[in-house]
C-alpha cells in the first residue's frame, strides 16, 4: 500500500472545489482513499482518523492532498485527478441561456455580493467584514455556530442587506446559479428557500412547466428556526417584493418553527405580491409550483413526472430512502407516510427508513453526495444484499456543480439492486437544459431498471405503494 501526502502552502480553494478534487481522485483505479482539503484543525483530525501522516506545520491557509493507493503509479494518478479537478475552469452557471462572461460578473457586482466558502471557524470574520464593506453575503460554508449565525444576520437587517446562509448551496441571481444550481430559464418568479433541493425541485418543475426564475435566495435550513426567526427569509421577500420584474414570490422550506412560520406567513401575506408558502410536511413542492402557476394566471397542467414506470413483482420488504438533500428527503417522509398509513398493511406499518446522506454525519472526509455517490453505493450494495428491504427510493440532482454522470454512477448497483429482487424508484431533479443531459440520465437509469419521475412527491407516493403491496 502506498500513502502519498503533499502539502501546498498559501493554496485555497472554495469547499465544492475541494470536494470534486477528492471526488476525482477517489474514482482513480486502486485508490482506497483519498481526501483533498484545507488544513484546518478539522481536517487535521480527520487526516489523522482516516490513517495517514499529519505533515508538520499544516495550517489553515495550506491545502492538503492524502491518497492511499495499492501502489505508486497508482497514488501518482489519483493526484494528478486531484490536481486537474482544482486546475479546472468552473463549471459555467448561467441558469440555461447564453450568457456572456462579463454580464455573469455585472450580475455579481449588480447584486453586491460576496460569496465565502472558508472553513466554519473562520466564516464569521469573512463574512462580517463583507457585510461592513457593504455587501450581501453567499455563505457556503456549514458548522458556523448558531449564535454568530445570529448576529451576522442582524448585522444585515441593520444595514439592508442579506446573509444566505450558513450553509447556502443554492441561489439564482439575476438569473445566474451560484452554488449548486439548474439551468433554468429566465422568468417572473422569485424563489426564497430554507432549503437547497428544495428550491431546485421548485426552479425545475417549473420550468417544465414553461415558467422561468428571475431570482432563487438560499437562507440556509436553520433560518427559519425560531432562534434565528426568519431573519434572512423575511429580508429575501421584501427584497423580491421591491424588484418589479417579480411577479409571484414562493417561499419553500423545511419543517420550520412555530414562530418563525407564523413570521413568514404574515410577511408573505402583506408583502404587496402574489405568493405561495410551502413548507415541508404541509405541502409538497409539486402543490406549490401549481400554486404559483395559479398565481401568475397560467395553465396548471400536470406536470411531467413520470419518466418511466417499471411495472412487474418485487419482493416484499421495508422502504429505504437514500436522499442527498435534506429537504427531499423531508418531502419524500411526509408523503410516503401518509400512503403507507392510509393503504395501513402489515408491510407499511414498520422498518422503514428516509437517510440524508447529505448530513454531516455521513459527508465527514468525503464529498457531498450529490458530487460522489460513494456512500450511496454502499448502501444499494448492502440494500440489494439485504431481503428485508422491498423497495429503495433515491434523489438524483443535476445541474451545475453536481455529479457530471450520476446514472453512469449510479445505474450498475441500481440494477444490482433490481436483479436481487428489490424495486427500485428515482426522483430526477433537473430540466432539460442541465449539462449531463437529463434525457440520458433517465434513459440509463430506467434501462437498470427503476421507475423514474420527476417529481420527488410523486416518486414518493409510487415507491410507497410499491413497499406496501402485499406479496
């Protein structure tokens, strides 16, 4: 075994850059691991867990590349994997229309915006000082502790601006995606989410629906917790309600706090503008893009969810959800639970379980799932293995910054999976215009054989009547 440890002072790199570096270099052949970060105190600690050599004098501001490979050709092609992933120009992020380099950096500046993605312990600083030079602030970066959270968020509304975030992975402005985001067309509607999937699956159903987002505003998912009171949320509607090329405000979050959501209710009731609330466990996303349909006086046509329907036995067994965003997996809970309860037999009433592999809890040394599915793989491994489990249900989000080729990913164990006995059902979160190609996606991962549909909800409802059949 060959361990190869390389230190790069005074190198950063944003948080999804790092984590498709390490994504990049663990899909080189023989790598057992691999991990590509800052030299945080975390990642430190992390380095030290997984086995290899802590260099001396590490600190936050060097980038560290670890690769453990069967042998030296081996480590030396996972680094350089690593390093042309870092090399490599970013992805373009312009919302499904052409748009040329220098409006993309006029929107940014239009908008005055900064966006951090440094390690949690130091985004507080980054972040105040943006907002004291007058900026509103994209914060990528998570474990920002809850109370500096706080104040930089009233920081902001002291001085009219916004803060998304901790934990921002998705924005459209003025039309252009930030983070993780689809390629959408322009439009009339402007989005406000305590969740990132949650506003993807929104901006893509409504673009299958023929109507664009002019603006999709990421507050991060503890916003709307009562502690933090909606803060950013609040802001975000007032500043949808004052751009006059909105016309319909829909706000999307996670199950949130009571008080927060009685907040955001009133302020989306007396904001002057058309606007739909939805939040998870009340609402599912496909009622709320029908609802801002209604609102802007168009056609509600039932969308285009279903891809493709495997029709044909499983065997009996629990429900297993293995999502990669935590709002998707919120939706998909409350939908299938409500089926299950209602069809109320002996295989809906217990066992089942909805994971978000997003959480921090399975991403620690490895990249978000929607960037490396290797933590997904595992589990339809073990699933297809394991005959309690009847029917699995996944997330597959496209768009920029995601995974390039998630069915080529992903579509072997599906069909592993579907070849062991057990059903299989993908949400495809995307729009026509996303770069891997969401016809080609669907088509490979229909042809492992599992449903595919468009709407989580739906594929929600499906896998759920699937899990509660009777043999």
């Amino acid at each position: 075994m060959t361990e190869r440890v390389e230190v790069r002072r005074g190198r950063y790199y944003d948080s999804v850059r790092l984590m498709q570096a390490s994504a990049a270099a663990e899909a080189a052949p023989g790598v057992e691991r691999a991990l590509v970060a800052m030299g945080t105190d975390l990642n430190r600690s992390l380095l030290a867990g997984l086995g290899f050599t802590v260099p001396e004098g590490l600190g936050p501001d060097d980038l560290v590349l670890a690769i453990r490979a069967g042998d030296p050709a081996a480590a030396d092609q996972a680094l350089a994997a690593a390093g042309a992933a870092l090399a490599a120009a970013p992805a373009p992020t312009g919302g499904g229309f052409e748009v040329p380099s220098p409006r993309r950096a006029g929107a940014v500046a239009q908008a005055n915006l900064a966006l951090i993605s440094v390690p949690g312990p130091y985004a507080f600083v980054e972040a105040m000082d943006a907002l004291r030079a007058g900026m509103s602030v994209m914060l990528f970066s998570d474990n920002v502790p809850l109370p500096q959270e706080i104040a930089l968020k009233q920081e902001a509304i002291r001085r009219g601006l916004l803060v998304m975030g901790p934990g921002a992975g998705t924005a459209l402005v003025h039309g252009v995606g930030l983070g993780f985001a689809n390629a959408v067309r322009p439009g009339p509607v402007g989005i406000v989410g305590a969740s990132g999937t949650g506003i993807q699956q929104l901006c893509c159903l409504l673009d299958d629906a023929g109507v664009g987002v002019r603006h999709a505003l990421g507050t991060g998912s503890r916003d709307l917790h009562d502690e933090v009171g909606g803060a950013s949320t609040l802001a975000a509607i007032d500043a949808l309600a004052a751009d006059p090329e909105v016309e319909v405000i829909a706000v999307v979050s996670k199950p949130p706090g009571p008080e927060a959501a009685e907040q955001v209710r009133a302020a989306a009731a007396g904001c002057g503008k058309p606007a739909a609330v939805a939040f998870m466990g009340e609402v599912t996303l496909e009622e709320a893009a029908r609802e801002v349909l209604g609102l802007l006086g168009r056609p509600i046509l039932q969308a285009y969810t279903d891809w493709a329907i495997v029709d044909g036995p499983h065997r009996p067994g629990h429900l297993l959800g293995l999502f990669s965003g935590g709002t998707l997996r919120d939706e998909a809970r409350a939908v299938a639970g409500a089926v299950l309860r209602e069809i109320a037999t002996e295989a809906g009433a217990a066992g089942h379980a909805m994971l978000d592999l997003g959480d921090e809890e399975y991403t620690r040394g490895r990249p978000h799932p929607m960037i490396d599915h290797r933590t997904r793989l595992d589990f339809l491994a073990q699933a297809a293995a394991d005959a309690s489990v009847g029917v699995v249900l996944l997330d597959v989000v496209l768009g920029y910054g995601a995974h390039p080729d998630p069915a080529g990913a992903l579509a072997p164990a599906v069909a592993n999976l579907t070849t062991a006995g057990a059903a299989a059902v993908v949400s495809l979160c995307g729009t026509a215009a996303d770069p891997q190609g969401r016809e080609r996606q669907a088509a490979a991962i229909a042809e492992a054989g599992a449903s595919v549909l468009l709407s989580n909800a739906a594929a929600a409802r499906l896998a759920a009547r699937l899990a509660g059949e009777r043999p």
